[in-house]
C-alpha cells in the first residue's frame, strides 16, 4: 500500500510510474505469473468476519463428561490469546469465564450458550465443541500419534443465534490426525506434543476469522488486512 507520495527532483511521479514499466516488463518476459511472485502470494481470505463485539471463547466436550476438560480449557486460553493477538474482536479473559463456570458449577452444564455470554458481559461466542482429543504412542512404534476433532460456530448472544456457519447446528468441522508426528525420544512427553498439537489446532481456528498470509504467525498490518451428551443450543 503506498504510504505517502514520493516525487522525483522535477516533480513526477518516478517509483509509481517506474514500478508500473517495471510491471509490464515482467508480465512481457515471463507471464503475469511472474508478477504474482514478484509482489508475493496473496493472503488467505477470512470465512467469516465476526463484528468488533465482546467475544467469548467456550471449549466444551459435552461427549466425554468431563474428561477432557483440561485439555478444553488449555485450547480455549489458547485461542483466547490468539483471537485478542490477531485483532480478530475483543475477548473476556478466560479466567472470567473459569470463575463463573467455577461459581454456577451445578448450573452451568445446562446453561444455554446465549445465557454464558450474557453472565460475561459478551455480545458473541465463539462456541468449540471438543469432539475428540487423544495423544498416543502408535503400537509398535516410537512415534507419537494425534487426533483432534472440534466443530466451531459463533453466536449472537442478543439474538440467540448461530451467524457462522449458517446451516449446520453442529458447527464448522476442523480436524487433525496424524499417524505419526514426532519421535519419543525427541519430545519430553505425551503433555507437550499435546499442548503443541492444541497451539496449532487453536491457530487453525483462529484462522477461520482473518486474512493471513502462507505460513505467517500472527496478524496482517493494520493497512493490509484487507441434554449433557448435545452442544449447547
């Protein structure tokens, strides 16, 4: 994006008109590939762009009772992180959710999506159903194995309903599963191929809600970013 008018000694416009020949030039010796490469890729465009609202983030398993909260709430503070990273809307902290979820324990399984968000102050909720997680060594093998299930959407908390995806009650699907990831010997244990497999899963979710560049971490510029076994209703 130009930033500010640069003018030559005699008052032209030397870069602007020097970069256009510049331009024809590759497109004429190479094919306008070349200038693609030349400028670089384009970004990755955002699925949805939620409103600049309050937003929670919410990670349940409501499949396994409990027996993945840990790694719930591990992904939900990373995706909290994330999401206030990129700019993508402002976040409560994770740790008001915790404390009213901690508060209302008996209640709170049962609680509407719309109900949490509003005992949170948010406008919008970013719903993450952990369908499945497992970290294991693979049979026979000294390779660690993955597999992470989630299905995400995002709720208007005044209205009650789900804006993205529109459609589907579930949610938008995301999966990881990979048959080998790292040797044993080369991590420390299961807990930190884990919390990095759940860094890159939160990162991919993320994603779904912004412009990014191939293999960037983090954000465009400012200037560039053109019943218990259901999910909550």
């Amino acid at each position: 994006m130009l930033k500010s008018r640069q003018m030559n000694g005699a008052g032209g416009w030397a870069p602007v008109w020097r970069g256009a020949l510049l331009a024809v030039a590759l497109c004429a010796a190479g094919g306008c590939n070349t200038i693609d490469n030349w400028m670089g890729p384009e970004p990755t465009k955002a699925m949805y762009k939620p409103k600049k609202d309050l937003m929670v983030i919410m990670v349940e398993n409501p499949q396994h009772e409990g027996r993945l909260d840990t790694v719930s709430d591990e992904l939900a503070t990373d995706l909290t992180q994330l999401v206030k990273q990129n700019k993508v809307a402002p976040v409560v902290p994770y740790a008001k959710l915790m404390e009213f979820r901690t508060r209302h324990s008996e209640e709170y399984p049962t609680m509407a999506i719309p109900t949490v968000g509003r005992a949170v102050d948010a406008k919008q909720v970013l719903y993450v159903n952990l369908k499945e997680a497992h970290v294991d060594v693979s049979p026979g093998t000294d390779y660690y194995s993955i597999k992470l299930d989630v299905r995400i959407k995002l709720v208007d908390v005044t209205t009650g309903e789900t804006v993205w995806p529109q459609g589907t009650h579930d949610g938008y699907p995301i999966k990881a599963e990979e048959p080998v990831v790292v040797r044993t010997q080369e991590a420390s244990g299961p807990a930190v191929v884990q919390s990095a497999a759940l860094e890159n899963l939160a990162e991919d979710i993320a994603n779904c809600f912004r412009e990014y560049l191939p293999d960037e971490k983090g954000p465009l510029p400012e200037d560039e970013t053109t019943d218990k076994d259901q999910p909550k209703k």
